[in-house]
C-alpha cells in the first residue's frame, strides 16, 4: 500500500520521496521550522530522525535528462550547482572554530550534527559535480576553477566570512568575536542564500518536471539547512538578549549589501540581478524579524543592503 501524503512527510520523507512532496509544503517548510523556535537539543533529536546518504542521491538518469535540457537552463543550474560546491566546501572548512568556540554545552552538541551535515552536502555538490556537470572527480582542482567563476560581491563576502571565523579562532572564547561569526554563517550565509537558491532550483526543477535526482538532494539539504538556521537564530537572539546588539549589526551592515547583490557582475545589475535581489532582500528582511530585532534596527539594515553595490576599485576609474 503506498503512504498517503500529509504534512508532516517533509520531515520524514526518504530519498525516494522527496521530489513527490507538494512544491508548496517544500517552499514553506523552513519558516515553519523557524516558527517553532526550537533549542539546541530539540534540532539535535530532529537530525538523529532526518538522515540520508548523499552517495544514495540517484543521479545517472538525471545526467542524459540534463543533456536535454535548453542552454540557458543547463547554464542556470551549473552556476547555481558551482556556488554550492564552494559554499558546502566552504561551510565544512570553517566551522570549527565556530564549533570550539560555542558557549554552551547544548549547542556544541547541536553544531556536531552540523559539522556531519556540512560533510554530507560536500560529498553531494561533488558528486552532482561529477555525475551530472561532467567535472573532473578532484575537489582540490575543482574549487579554485569554480572560485574563478564567481561574482566579485559573493568573493568578496566569502573572504569576510573566512576573517570573521579566524578571528574567532585566534581567540575561540571571545563570545563576541562568536557572535559575529555565526551571523555571518548562519544568518547571511546559510539563512539568506543558501535556503534562497536551494528552493529556486527545486521550484524550476518542478516547473518543468525534470531531473528528480537533483531535486532529491536539494531538498535533503533544505531540509538540513532549516535545522542548521534555527539554531543560528536561536543562538543570535541570546546573544542579542545578553547585550551584544553591536556586534550583530556591525557584521550585517558590511555583509547584507554583498548577499543582496551577490548575483550582480561588473558596474551595473542586470535584470535577473534585479530580481535575485528584490527576492534576498525579503530573505533578508524575515530573518531580522525572526531575530526580534528593533523594526530601526530593521529599517537601517534594508536601508544599507538597498544602496548599489560598488566593485572594489571601481570609484578609481572614473
């Protein structure tokens, strides 16, 4: 007899279901996780019920449905595959220091099942890599190639990030320098846009009804990831009740405005650039709310990530 669907199968649906789950429920679920505003321990007993094998992702009948697939599509998703491989890579390389130096039992608990998540998307984007983009099977070759291809604000807002966590590092019980560098991680990074571009490629995979082995895993670190940025807020909004507001702010007026434009290349946003921003910023604007920050403290932070985005040594030329 086949499971009937019902809402609660995006928690505990396996890789064989995940691309049967109503696109509605998919694009929803993170809030709804959110909303619960769960602790340390709650995530953890989410993350012992929600495993999957990224090596189980079934990709070979997805790679010749890709070969089919219009150019620009094909070009869309290989851009959007690329910044997760790096961003996966990424997230694996620099959160230890962010595990070491968390201030609370509980949390250092949580952040282990989050150090195992972050290796699982890695072996994933590499072997979506591989499978389907027909990569070299080297990540150390790999990297430095897709690093090339990036936009100069998601560079840009990458070397912020790897300053904040060694920062951190130099000093691991510095509860500030920790606070900066999970709002970064946490909030911009993995709350903003990562769960940003995870749904929009699982809404174009569904609209055209194609490759369900990618539209599998990415909803498989969806699903992580909604674990991983509510404990990121529940982390920022301690700290926020424990004074360290500054902090906070400081972190997201340098990074809000290079994840807003992240899709922006050159001087000037193309349209789609336009659009990829208008989406982040309302990413954006629901995370600070989540955070019960000030509606000025709100207000202020749309304010500097609305203001275009300058390349480094672009004010030289004119």
């Amino acid at each position: 007899m086949s499971r009937r669907w019902s809402t609660l199968l995006m928690d505990t649906a396996d890789l064989t279901r995940l691309p049967d789950i109503p696109i509605g429920q998919v694009d929803t679920h993170a809030e709804s996780i959110f909303g619960q505003r769960l602790g340390p321990m709650a995530l953890y007993r989410r993350w012992e019920t929600q495993q999957w094998e990224a090596e189980a992702v079934p990709l070979a009948a997805d790679r010749e449905e890709f070969d089919a697939l219009p150019e620009l599509f094909r070009t869309k998703i290989r851009e959007l595959v690329n910044t997760f491989v790096v961003g996966e890579y990424t997230g694996l390389d620099l959160l230890g220091p962010i595990l070491g130096g968390c201030p609370d039992e509980q949390g250092l608990i949580y952040l282990g099942t989050q150090v195992a998540d972050e290796s699982r998307h890695t072996v994933l984007l590499a072997k979506i890599a591989v499978d389907l983009l027909g990569m070299e099977p080297d990540l150390r070759s790999m990297l430095p190639l897709i690093w090339a291809e990036m936009t100069v604000p998601h560079r840009e807002l990458s070397i912020v990030e790897a300053d904040l966590v060694r920062e951190l590092a130099d000093k691991p019980s510095d509860y500030g320098r920790w606070i900066r560098a999970v709002t970064h991680f946490h909030l911009i990074t993995e709350g903003v846009l990562a769960l940003n571009g995870q749904r929009n490629l699982i809404k174009g995979l569904r609209h055209r009804q194609v490759l369900p082995g990618l539209q599998a895993g990415f909803t498989a670190m969806a699903r992580d990831e909604s674990r991983h940025v509510s404990y990121g807020m529940h982390a920022l909004r301690q700290g926020l009740r424990e004074g360290y507001h500054d902090e906070v702010m400081d972190v997201l007026e340098h990074c809000a405005p290079l994840a807003v434009h992240i899709e922006q290349r050159g001087h000037a946003e193309t349209p789609h650039a336009r659009r990829t921003a208008r989406e982040l910023t309302r990413e954006l604007e629901r995370r600070l709310n989540q955070l019960d920050l000030p509606r000025t403290s709100i207000d202020h932070i749309l304010t500097v990530a609305a203001r275009p985005y300058t390349p480094p040594g672009a004010e030289d030329l004119g």
